[in-house]
C-alpha cells in the first residue's frame, strides 16, 4: 500500500475508536448527553430483523446514522 498509494514519505496508521481511553471517554458522552450536548438516542434506529433491507437502505442514504436490527 505505502509505494503504491502513498509514495515513501507518508505512513498508514490504524485506529480505533478514535484512539480514545474508554474510562475517560465515556463518562464525559453521558455527561454531554444529560446536558442535552449529544443526543445519540437520536441517533439510533431500532429495526425488526425483517426489515434489514430498509435498515440497510436508511443508513446508507443518512436517514438514520446507526441502524440496529432486533432479532425477536
């Protein structure tokens, strides 16, 4: 990858969750949420199993950000 897409004076570096310390991170999101400065339940879509089509269709036009799909 390096050579062929990024030439020898760049570096490709991996991450996860935003690099950031799950002890420190969260608490400060459920801190915003009460606050009313992140409404992630907004976020959120709950979908029936049957209905992974529009899950799939929703998510990928912004209508919802993240799709979860409920198998009853």
């Amino acid at each position: 990858i390096q050579a062929e897409l990024m030439g020898d004076a760049k570096s490709l570096i991996g991450i996860v969750e935003g690099d950031a310390i799950p002890k420190l991170f969260i608490p400060k999101l459920l801190d915003y949420y009460k606050k009313g400065m992140f409404p992630f339940d907004k976020l959120i879509k709950f979908y029936p199993f049957e209905q992974i089509n529009e899950a799939f269709e929703e998510s990928g036009s912004g209508k919802c950000i993240k799709a979860v799909l409920k198998m009853l």
